[in-house]
C-alpha cells in the first residue's frame, strides 16, 4: 500500500477545519478533487476516518487514532522539504515532464528534439508515474505536464489530444496467442485480463481489458494489482494471461529479449494520446511546449 503525500496533508487540513468545504478553500482545490482523495485514502487503509453529518464532518474512533499519525508524517515531511530548498531553487527553471512506461523522448523523440532546439534554455526531466487515479490533478503529483491516453476527467486540468493510436496485445511470448500476427477483438474478449490495482481508475483501467468493446469488465482477471507497467510486465512474464497498450509502448517493450509479443488488435477503437497539466500550474515554459504541440513555435 502507497499512501500519497498529499492525501495525508489533505485530511489533516480537514480534521483540523473539520468540514470538506473549508478545508478545500484553505487547500485551493475543489471539493470533488478533496472529497476524492480523502475517500481513496480511506480506501487504501481500510478504514473510515471520517463521519458526515449536516453541519461538516468529525472523526471517527479510527480517524483520531490515525490523525496523530498523519500529523507526524506531515511535519517530516515539511522538515525534509526545508531541507530540499537548494535543490528546488537549482530546478525552480527545469518542467518536469510525467510519462507512463515509455518516456516521450523514445516514443517521439523527433518532436522533442525539434522543440528543445528552439528553446536551448529549456531544462526538461521526466518522471515515472504510476497509472492514474481518480482525481487526475492530483494523480500529476510533481509533474508540470504529462503524455498519456485520455487520463481520467478532471475540471481541474488541461489536456489536448496529440494522436491515435492502434490498440496491440501484449502476451507473454509462451501464450497460445504470441504466434498470430493479428488478432481480432471477439478473440479476446474472453482471455483472462492482467489486473489492476483498486486505487487505478476503473474507466481508464478497463480500457486496457476492452472493456469499452465488451460493455463490462472480463470474467477472468488476474491476482495481481497492478500499479505501473513494469508491475504488468510482471504478470505478463509469469501468466497466461494478457493486456492491451498503444502501439508505441509495445513497440518498446516486446521483444524476445523480455519474452513478450505485441500482436495488433485490428478492429479495436485506437488509444488517444493526450497532453495534459494541471490549470493552476503557471509555468511559461509548459505554455511554450502547449503552443508547440497546438502547431505555434
């Protein structure tokens, strides 16, 4: 289990004002995206923290127990990003740039290189993330701007579309499938799917198990709780079982030396790729590369 950082400062803040509605003005966030992340937070513990009522809200035995402990871990946290102050002074000029499995300089390094040409100045780093979560904004964590398929809707973040792309299974190369060199959606629908960790938005998730062309979720799902890719890859390596990915990520992770195959899917809707950040974010250098992905220099 991963508790994330800000999950934490947000139900401090909320115990502390005792009602979603003010802890959201005091945050600077939504309620939604603070009813959302407090409701995955006890989600990921198992445990009710809060009880509701006409007037805010109030903890619950479970809540106050773990509000010491949340309290704590905010102020180690606070004290270690003191610490990281020169760090983020060196990086207050570098965008941080969020990718899921295949950073975009090896999916599409052409455009990039084209971009950071124009703008010698520019300071870009990447940053793993996990597959998203409900509350897209908060999902971005560090980010200031990140590629994916269409990530959860989320009234607080921008996004433009940058491309479609074909669906392809990935198989471990022992699966009955690996040697076709395509495949078709009704040869699929019935496969035992990868599955996915609770915290990972169902829609998103199940778009990856042809949920959207089967109008539900698969019969059959593994054990796993996938979080990442490298977790799929994982199962994958290990289990007859498969997963669907855009063409541009199996290109880069299939191969005999993983032990995994790519087949397309012919008849499946293609993934859309998309380029989104958080609206709060006022970085002139994520407005430059927005521009640049709209057709402007």
């Amino acid at each position: 289990m991963e508790l994330r950082r800000g999950h934490l400062r947000y139900f401090v803040t909320v115990a502390d004002e005792a009602s979603i509605t003010r802890a959201a003005a005091k945050l600077h966030i939504s309620q939604p995206t603070l009813s959302q992340a407090i409701s995955l937070l006890e989600s990921d513990l198992g445990l009710a923290l809060l009880e509701r009522h006409g007037r805010g809200v109030k903890l619950t035995p479970d809540g106050d127990v773990f509000l010491v402990k949340a309290r704590a871990a905010v102020s180690a946290w606070a004290d270690a990003f003191a610490v990281g102050e020169p760090y983020r002074n060196m990086r207050a000029n570098a965008t941080v740039f969020g990718f899921l499995g295949v950073p975009p300089g090896l999916d599409s390094p052409l455009p990039l290189q084209r971009f950071l040409r124009a703008h010698p100045d520019w300071d870009l780093r990447y940053l793993e993330l996990p597959f998203p979560t409900r509350e897209t904004s908060v999902w971005l964590g560090e980010a200031d701007v990140a590629v994916c398929h269409r990530p959860p809707p989320d009234a607080e973040v921008w996004r433009h579309p940058l491309r479609s792309e074909r669906r392809v299974a990935l198989v471990s190369s022992a699966h009955p499938l690996a040697a076709r060199d395509e495949l078709g959606v009704a040869d699929l629908l019935e496969e035992t799917f990868i599955g996915f960790h609770r915290s990972v938005d169902p829609d998103w998730a199940g778009f990856w198990s042809l949920d959207d062309h089967r109008g539900a979720p698969p019969r059959r799902v593994t054990a796993d709780a996938a979080a990442n890719p490298q977790e799929v890859m994982a199962a994958l390596a290990l289990r007859h079982a498969i997963t669907t990915v855009p063409a541009s990520v199996a290109r880069l992770l299939a191969g005999p030396a993983v032990r995994l195959a790519a087949i397309p899917v012919a008849d499946a809707l293609p993934a859309q790729l998309e380029l989104f950040g958080r609206k709060d974010t006022h970085n002139p250098r994520v407005a430059a590369l927005l521009a640049f992905a709209r057709g402007g220099r």
